[in-house]
C-alpha cells in the first residue's frame, strides 16, 4: 500500500500545525502530525517517557519507534475510518524529520508535494515559540537553550529532507506573511498537485 502524500515543510514555529490543521478539514485531506501523536501518548507508556526525555533536550525521538508510531496511528486512523488511504491525500507534518526517516517510508509514501514554509527571521520563530509554550502549555517551547537546540536540530538532520525529494517536489512558501496567505499559497500548490 502506498499512501499519496503531501509533506509539511518548516522549522518549528512556521506555522505547520496551524496550517496542517485547517487543511485537514478539507474533505479529502488526512493531517497527521507526529509531534501531537508524541503527545497523545500516556506518561505510563514507554515511548511517551521516551518522548518527554528527548524532546525535553530539543532532540528528535530516535527514528525506529517514531516510524512504529507513524505506523500504529495510520493504521487504527484506517480502521476507524477517520483515513481513507485510497481516496485521501495524506498531509504529513513532522515526518520523515530526518533523511533517515525518509529512506524507510520511501516504499510508503508517493510524494506529489513537499511545501516548505520558510521562515528567514530566526527571531520571528523563537517569538512564536515562546508564545505558544504557555498557551499551548508545551514545556520544550519555554526554554531559550531548548528552542535553539530544536531550530539546531531542524537546521543539521531535518533541512537535508528537502534535498532527498529534490527541488522538482518542493515548493516554497513564506511563512512570514498572515496566515491567510500562508493559506493561500498552500492551497493553491494543491490545487495545482490535484490536477496532475
Ligand atoms: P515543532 O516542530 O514545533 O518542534 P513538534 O510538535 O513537531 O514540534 O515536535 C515536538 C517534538 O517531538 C520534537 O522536538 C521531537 O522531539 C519529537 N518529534 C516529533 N516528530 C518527530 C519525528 N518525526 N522524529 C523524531 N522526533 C520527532
């Protein structure tokens, strides 16, 4: 089974969840974003202390359990029919977050678009950050040195993701300007991707 497949691009902070989530309300569209099912899981479960102890330290979760993760959640999203992998396009925000990543959903995944919300102003992302760590109460966004060990992390293991599918896949997006333009742009890389 291959999934048709639409990768969110960005930086923590550029506005992928936000934009992930109004998508997925397009009949049509799954979003699946793998930083939320990180925390859906209970403190009880082994992968969810796992998740608290690298993302506490701004570090990806070590890619086996992570892809498991990917896996169980489409699964139980296919069976309880909220995914229809062969009408739905799926929208993946935070996977594959490594190259890694990326070589073992390979056989999975049939890419059509990698949209990269690019972000040039550092200070803009660490803002946004810092905003959402109290209203979204998530501890790793409310330490300075933990922000920039994930934009660090982003920059060395997660940038090289947008060479593996080439520049023929991505598209580039500003993710500085309203979130309605943001919008804009993403649906219309959509609407093109659809007509092919
Ligand atoms: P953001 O993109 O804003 O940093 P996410 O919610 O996507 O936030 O991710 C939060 C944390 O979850 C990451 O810092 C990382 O520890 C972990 N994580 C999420 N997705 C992955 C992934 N695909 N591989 C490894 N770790 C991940």
């Amino acid at each position: 089974m291959t999934y048709r497949t639409i990768l969110l691009f960005g930086a923590p902070g550029s506005g992928k969840g936000t934009q992930g989530k109004i998508i997925g309300k397009i009949p049509g569209y799954f979003h699946f974003a793998c930083g939320d099912a990180f925390r859906n899981l209970r403190i009880t479960d082994p992968l969810g202390k796992t998740f608290i102890d690298y993302s506490a330290k701004g570090l990806l979760v070590p890619d086996e359990p992570t892809i498991e993760l990917w896996r169980k959640n489409i699964q139980a999203s296919t069976l309880n029919g909220t995914f229809d992998p062969v009408n739905d396009t799926l929208v993946l925000d935070g996977i594959p977050r490594n190259v890694n990543q990326a070589r073992i959903l390979q056989d999975t995944l049939d890419v059509k678009a990698v949209i990269h919300l690019a972000c040039q102003d550092m200070n803009k992302m660490i803002e946004r950050l810092q905003r959402r760590a109290l209203r979204e109460n998530r501890l790793d966004d409310a330490n300075l040195a933990i922000i920039r060990q994930r934009l660090e992390a982003y920059e060395q293991e997660t940038k090289p993701v947008l060479d593996f599918y080439g520049p023929a896949l991505c598209h580039t997006v500003n993710s500085t300007q309203r979130q309605i333009h943001v919008l804009r742009d993403i649906l219309n890389i959509l609407v093109h991707v659809e007509k092919e």
